[in-house]
C-alpha cells in the first residue's frame, strides 16, 4: 500500500513538474475543409436517374465538354474514353450538317454494360427523358465498349441518326418512318458521318457490308443502300441531298404546332406514301428519280399498291417540291 502511494505521489510530481516548465501550448489548427468541385453553371448534371421503359439505374458523369455529356452506369468500365471524343465529334458534324436540335448544344450520351442490349433514342421535344438529345446504349456484356471500333461506335452512330430522322428543322416526328422502317435512313446517315469525320477505314468497312445488305421491305430482296441511297448521295451532292430531304419536308409537308418544355415547335401531321417519298427525295436531289425507284423498288409499295400513282398525287399535292 505504501508503495502504491509513493508511486502516485511520484507521477503526481512529474505532472506538475512537466507543468512547472510554462511551455507555450500552440493550439491545434483545424483541419482543412472538404473541397468539393462545383459545376460552372449550365454544366449537366453530374447524376441523372433513368426512368423510362424498364431503365431504372442512377448514370454517373464521366465527362462532358460543349457538345456531349456521358454517363455511365455502375457496370461499364471506368477506364472507357473512346466516346468522349468520338461522339463529341459525330454529334458536332451532324449538328453543323443538319442544324440545331433544340437551344442546348449538347448530346447526352447514356451506357450500360450487362443489360439494356441494343439502344434507343430521344429528343429535345420528348419528356421521356427530360427534353434531352439522348442516345443510351446498352449490351448484355459486362465488358461492352471497350474497343471502340465496329458495333461500338456502329450503334452509336445509329442512335444519333434517329435523333436527326426525328427532330431535324425544329420539327417533331419521321414521316418516312414507316417506307424506311428502323435502320434504311442510317444506313446513308452513317457512311457520310464516317467520311465526314475522315474515318477512311470505317466508312470504307461500312460500306462493304451495306452493299450486300437485303431486306425483305418493300419487295424481298430490295439493296437499299446499294440501288437507292448510295446512288443518290454519290450523284446528287452527298451530305447536301441528305440534309435537302429533311428540309424539303420541313418547308413543305403538312404540319401542325406543338409545345414541348414550354417552347414552341412543329410536328408533322401523319407518315408520307411511297409516292410522296419518292417526290420528296426527287426535289431534294433536283432530278427525277422515279427510274431509281423502280430499280430498287419495283413499282409496288409495302402493301401492294402501285406507287406511281401516289407520285402523280404527290406532284400535284405538293407542287413546291421541284426537280
């Protein structure tokens, strides 16, 4: 007991010694605060909760400049980079092709690894997803995207292409949709983008796969790009006979007025017959091109009916449209 009381004493004595000294105790300073990165304003968002067709994930931000801005789900590959600038330069050759597509300059541009296969668009008239140009692809692969060549940037480039065929001249809607069905107007639409961005190789592989293509619409066997609009693009002034359909159609196919995200916009009152298609694309190239659709086409629309006197119809319906 004794020696338990010494041994306090003792410690008790160096306190106060260590005390006795009367060092200056520097206060300890407070660590430095988190910084956190702000945006500048107009910047997208840096998250976006995804709420259309059975799309439910939370999409990160990986990066974004004037032109895109990419999101990534929790699955694709961090280490990704290749649609940062591929995309920033598709979407800016179509914009400066085709015009503007709505008062924000950029494309927001959507990824998935594992699930959502295949992909979709959407436009700056459409709340589905927030009044945005969007493409949002996805693929059953946990490690899709990776290479950035092929189908990486093929269905891409798609996606881009219906926003063009859905939304060009501030007017809603594709009134060839159901002539040229999901994939026939891409199909042109990307061979000229590849050029267009002096991707030699690509357009060069498109190409190639596009001229042994065949589809079962409107007649079985029909070579769209190669006896309709390879034709017509490389003898009627390329990307301008492109950009001429969209605005032919603008100017001249009946149309009524709409409100999307409060701002004022058109929209096209119903689909074009086969007649009126071919009438449409005659005055965007400044030529008939009624003997190139019987070449690609045969004289028979999907249903049968003779399209040549939908023609004579169209020509008189719309007698704007020149050639």
């Amino acid at each position: 007991m004794k020696k338990t009381v010494g041994i306090v004493a003792l410690l008790a004595g160096l306190s106060v010694g260590c005390n006795s000294k009367k060092e200056i105790v520097k206060p300890i300073p407070p660590a430095p605060p988190i910084v956190t990165v702000q945006d500048p304003p107009g910047a997208p968002p840096k998250t976006w909760k995804e709420h259309w067709f059975d799309h439910v994930q939370v999409v990160n931000r990986v990066f974004y400049d004037p032109n895109v801005a990419v999101y990534y789900d929790g699955d694709v590959k961090g280490s990704i980079t290749w649609p940062f600038k591929y995309m920033a330069d598709a979407w800016d050759y179509t914009k400066k092709t085709y015009g503007n597509f709505g008062d924000d300059g950029r494309l927001f541009v959507i990824y998935h690894a594992g699930k959502y296969g295949g992909g979709h668009p959407s436009t700056y008239m459409d709340d589905s997803h927030d009044y945005r140009n969007v493409t949002d692809c996805g693929a059953g692969d946990f490690n899709a995207w990776m290479s950035g060549e092929g189908n990486d940037i093929d269905i891409s480039t798609h996606e881009i292409g219906h926003i063009v065929e859905g939304a060009s001249k501030g007017v809603k809607g594709s009134p060839a949709w159901d002539i040229w069905h999901d994939s026939k107007w891409m199909e042109i639409y990307q061979y000229d983008v590849y050029l267009g961005l002096n991707r030699t190789a690509d357009a060069k592989r498109w190409y190639d796969m596009m001229m042994t293509k065949s589809d079962a619409y409107p007649r079985a066997g029909t070579k769209w790009f190669k006896d309709w609009f390879f034709p017509i693009y490389d003898q009627f002034g390329k990307t301008r006979v492109l950009n001429g359909f969209f605005t032919k159609l603008a100017a001249h196919f009946p149309k009524h007025q709409i409100v999307a995200n409060g701002k004022q916009y058109m929209e096209y009152d119903r689909r074009m017959n086969f007649g009126e298609f071919i009438h449409f694309w005659s005055g965007a190239a400044g030529a008939n091109l009624e003997n190139q659709a019987l070449i690609a086409f045969g004289d028979k629309d999907e249903k049968g009916n003779d399209w040549k006197a939908q023609l004579v119809k169209a020509k008189i319906d719309f007698p704007g449209i020149t050639y």
